[in-house]
C-alpha cells in the first residue's frame, strides 16, 4: 500500500512541476528496496550531479582525519594559511576576523563567511546558468574577501550557508594529506564502499550530465570540474544510497564524531533548515514546516535537485535526483512527504 502512495506523490510532482527526468530510491534499515522508480530514461545507475551533497563527501574526510589524528576540528586556519593569506578574507562591521577561524567553523557553517554563489545580482549562480566557466580556488576566495561577512565566527548558534566553507576544507584536506581530492574521496570514501559508479571530474572527457535549469538544458562542465569540495561529484542513486547508509551508520568514522547537540540556524532563505558537521537538519513537526511528522530529516539537497536523507524514527534511507535548478526546495520538500508516508 505505501508503495503505491510513493509512486502516486512521485507522479503527481512529475506532472506539476514539469520535470524532465527523475530517480528516487528507498530502503529500510536492512537495505531492503522498499521503493524505486525512475523517468526520463534515467536508472538508479544513471550519472547524476551531486552537486552540494558532495559537502557530505568533504565532510567525511574532515571527520576521517579527525579520526586518524592528522587534525581537529579546533585548529585554527593558522595552521594552514599565512596571516597574510587570511586578511580580508572575514570582515565583519569593520572588525577582521579572519585569523580567529577554524575548521569546525566551516563544517558547521558557522564561519559567517557571505555566500558567494547564491549571494547578489552578478552572483555565481546567475553567471553560471548564462555561459559555463572554471573558476579557481584563488577566485573563490578572492571573491569572498569582496563581501562583508554576515556575522562573527560561531555567533550565537548561527549559520550562513556558503560553499566558500567547503572550497577551504576541501583545499585543507589536499594540504595535509599531500593528494589531490579525487584521491582522496577515491581512498577514503569511493573505494571503502565499492561507490564505483561515483568520481570526482577533472575532465571534461569524463561523463559530465547536463542539467535543467526551467526547460532550458545547461552543461557545464568546467563549473562543475571547479566545484570540487562543495559540489563537484558526478554519482547514481544507487552509490549514493550506499553512502548515505555509510555516512549514518559509523562504516566511515565513529559516528559518535557527529555532534547531535549541534547545529546551527541557517538563513533565513534557507529556514527551516540546520546544519550540522557536513550535513542539513530538518525537524519534521510543527508549525513552521506544515508537515506534521515526528523526528528529524538528515542530509543533504543539492541546487540540482538531487537528495540523500537519512529518516532516524523509521530507519528509512531516500536518496535520488529531479534534475532542476528551478526549484530548490522541491527535494527537501519531496522527502518530508516520503517521509509522512512511512508507517
């Protein structure tokens, strides 16, 4: 009977929000498909763009390393970075705070740092979606230090999402591991869990898809490629659902390592959705979310429309991908109604 509830919501949004191509996959604790179904042509091993659930790959390594001793969430980017190199890059009502950032400010997204991508008129998104273009990690940081920041570092429980965060975690993780990212995710994440259909692109002659943004079709490879740590991975629902399982489950590090008690309050763009190490929080209950569920919802969207959450009261898993920039909040919204769904 739910399964039936599944595929009649998954048409209906088909149908009223003009998707193109769709994939979503459910399974229980057990790893027992309770549901999959796909349009479009696509199949749960088609290539999908990550896009920021990739933040939970970085987020993985961090916590890895972490693990292994080669670093802590409390270092300070000092420990990485000359001052020199730091300066401007957080300044907030005149005062800067650069050097007094650390890497659990970024996993968290507590840094305060602005968003570039999302943030302004000439903003990243806006560029990207008119022409294709790389843009560096320099850039990126250099973009950043043209914005104010939104707040102190760790401000009174606060959160700004940004992808700067994730650039600079991702470009610490290469420093001290001496590997290039794609080696690293290979190492640690891709191969520890046989991801094999999950990869890093540095090619454009690797499998890059195109994505929808309306009706219009974008590819966009060398934004992609530069995305990196924040957003760069091409992989299926089916890798990702053994990820998302893995991420959840301690097979990658100790999952005691993801602090329950903390999470910041996201802007205000974003409500109501918190953040956690590497990961989105969404209460289920109450007023504010119109659903009236129990428990929370964790893990990731991305711009695309791709989604990996993990539903702790039903031990459900909803991984999948709609394939539209148009409308961000469909699959957080999407996986609340799977999740009302569960028995």
């Amino acid at each position: 009977m739910k399964a039936k509830s599944y595929d009649a919501l998954f048409d209906q949004v088909i149908r009223t929000k003009k998707i193109y191509e769709s994939v979503v996959l459910i399974q229980n604790g057990a790893g027992e498909t309770l549901f999959s179904k796909a349009y479009g042509g696509k199949t749960t091993d088609s290539p999908i763009a990550a896009a920021s659930i990739t933040k939970m790959f970085t987020a993985a390594c961090i916590l890895i390393l972490v693990q292994q001793g080669t670093l802590t969430l409390n270092d300070s980017l000092l420990n990485f970075y000359e001052p020199d190199y730091l300066k401007g890059l957080h300044v907030y009502q005149g005062k800067d705070y650069s050097c007094e950032l650390k890497i659990s400010d970024l996993l968290y997204q507590t840094s305060g740092l602005a968003d570039i991508y999302e943030e302004g008129k000439n903003s990243i998104k806006n560029q990207v979606i008119v022409s294709d273009a790389f843009i560096t990690y320099e850039q990126n940081v250099a973009f950043t230090k043209e914005r104010e920041a939104h707040f102190p570092p760790n401000y009174k429980n606060k959160a700004h999402y940004a992808d700067i965060n994730y650039h600079i975690l991702g470009d610490i993780i290469e420093k001290v591991t001496k590997c290039s990212l794609e080696k690293v995710f290979e190492t640690y994440l891709f191969s520890k869990i046989k991801m094999t259909k999950t990869y890093l692109p540095v090619s454009e002659k690797e499998m890059i898809p195109m994505v929808y943004c309306g009706n219009q079709q974008l590819y966009r490879p060398l934004f992609i490629m530069s995305s990196k740590a924040s957003g760069g991975c091409i992989t299926t629902a089916s890798d990702l659902m053994l990820f998302i399982r893995a991420f959840f489950h301690g097979e990658l590090f100790d999952k005691k390592m993801l602090d329950v008690n903390r999470y910041g309050t996201l802007q205000m763009s974003m409500f109501p959705i918190y953040y956690g190490s590497g990961f989105m929080r969404i209460k289920m209950g109450g007023f504010t979310t119109s659903f009236l569920g129990q428990g929370d919802l964790t893990g990731h969207s991305g711009s695309t429309g791709s989604f990996a959450f993990y539903y702790p009261d039903k031990e459900l898993f909803f991984v999948g991908d709609f394939n539209q920039m148009k409308y961000p909040a469909l699959p957080i919204r999407f996986v609340m109604q799977l999740a009302m769904l569960a028995p």
